[in-house]
C-alpha cells in the first residue's frame, strides 16, 4: 500500500522541504518521515495536530486513514466480533 501523503507530495510536485513549510514542520525531515513506506522504521504516524493540518492542507485528498496500512476490507476475516454491536 502506497503512502497516501508522499503520493500527493509527488502528484503536487513539492520537495520535502516545501511540504514541511505547507505544513508548518520544522525542517525536510519532519515531513519526510510522514512520507516514507510504512514498513520504514523511521516512518511516524503524525501527531493529531499534523494530521488535521495535512487533511485541510490537501483539501482532503489525504486523510488520518491515510496513514494506517490498512488492506481492503475484503481481506480481512468476516467473522463477527464478539460482543460488537
């Protein structure tokens, strides 16, 4: 599964530089990290705060699903979950 925000960063042309400026981070690294593959061990899920900042500065085209490797709910198994409503 492809990293929601560096596909965007790519589509939008912007350096990790520009995207850590449109985003209010301090330095290239910050947004990098958002941006590597999940399985990257330097790789973050952003804080609560750099979420709503990157889901309003793509206009929504990034959200906080964005960020979980979650796979197609047909994937995972239908088995109801216990006591779940």
């Amino acid at each position: 599964m492809t990293n929601g925000l560096e596909r965007w960063r790519k589509e939008k042309g912007l350096s990790y530089p520009e995207l850590g400026r449109l985003l209010s981070l301090t330095g290239a690294y910050s947004s990098r990290r958002y941006c590597l593959p999940f399985s990257h061990p330097s790789y973050r899920v952003p804080a609560r705060e750099v979420m709503l900042r990157i889901y309003f500065a793509t206009h929504g085209d990034v959200t906080p699903n964005d960020f979980y490797d979650l796979r197609p709910i047909e994937f995972y198994d239908s088995t109801p979950i216990e006591g779940a409503a």
